[in-house]
C-alpha cells in the first residue's frame, strides 16, 4: 500500500485542512542514500492556514528519529528530525520570486497536484547538517579502518554527503 499523499494545496488552505500521520523510511527513497538504515518513521502534520497577511500557505511540523552515517567513525548516528516550518503557496513564477527575495519567507508554487510526502522528504534532506558526527568521544574506534590496506577503499569513492554538498551548492 503506497502512503502517496497529493492535495491541491489552495482547496486544503479554503477547506482549512488537517493531516496527522506518518511515514515509514521505506517510501522516502530519495532519503535512503544519507541513512545508516532504514529503521524508523517520520511524523508529520500538515494544515492549511493563511499567514498574517492573509496569504494562503502550508504549516509543516515534521518529528521523528532516523538513522544518519556518523562522517568520522562512519558507525549509526541517531539523528532527531523536529522541524517546523511555513510554507506560503504562490500561485505563479512571480509570487514566488516575490517570495524568494524574502529571506523570511519560504514559499513553494501551489500546483494543483502537490506530493506532500516529496515535500517533507525535501524538508528533511535540506535540515540535515552536512557534517554529522557523534559527539567527541562518541565514536565507535572499534569499528575504524586503517585505509591503507584496504584495496576496496578508493578514494574517489564519494560518501552521500559529499553528494548532498554539491547538490546544495548547485542550487
Ligand atoms: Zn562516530
């Protein structure tokens, strides 16, 4: 069973539309590639307000405990995923570069058919710190590898977050 979620954001806004539910980790695929594994859910909350001017948006409170690669000893981080955000729905190109200009406003474009799930996915991928690492101490020196005589170990090997940085960069 897919837990595909597609609204038209602007009748969820006028119907002042509620959703509390949650994800597992299996369907957010474009999540997989920054996790140690795939235990665990995200939370969220969605609903469908006007801001203070009256401007329809999406309220976004997105919870849950993942799994990241620790960048030092490469060993599971727990990563707590808490974030809440506002998202105000332009209805074309130049509300949103209206939008964009303000660094106090996030706004995306109301598509009539919006994947709420992609959307959290992306809200989750853009919070992650590009340099998660247990705290000092904290690593599992068990667990490093001397690279030297390790022939797997290449080093043009790119770790997923070094993917993640230019992809970041690139935008
Ligand atoms: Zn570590």
């Amino acid at each position: 069973m897919s837990v595909r979620f597609v609204i038209d954001p602007l009748e969820f806004v006028k119907n002042a539309g509620n959703r509390h539910d949650k994800i597992p980790l299996d369907e957010l695929a474009r999540l997989h590639d920054l996790l140690f594994d795939r235990e665990g859910e995200i939370i969220y909350h969605i609903t469908g307000r006007l801001d203070q001017n009256e401007k329809p948006g999406l309220h976004l409170r997105i919870n849950g405990k993942i799994h990241l690669n620790c960048q030092r000893c490469l060993d599971k981080l727990v990563h707590t995923v808490d974030l809440e955000t506002f998202l105000l729905l332009a209805k074309d190109e130049f509300e949103l570069d209206q939008a964009d200009d303000d660094d106090n406003v996030d706004a995306i474009l109301a598509t009539p058919e919006l994947d709420i799930l992609g959307l959290i996915e992306e809200e989750v991928i853009l919070s992650l710190s590009i340099s998660s690492r247990h705290a000092e101490g904290e690593c599992s020196t068990l667990k490093l590898k001397p690279t030297d005589n390790n022939p797997d170990d290449s080093p043009k090997s790119a770790h997923p977050f070094a993917a993640l940085a230019a992809l970041k960069k690139a935008n």
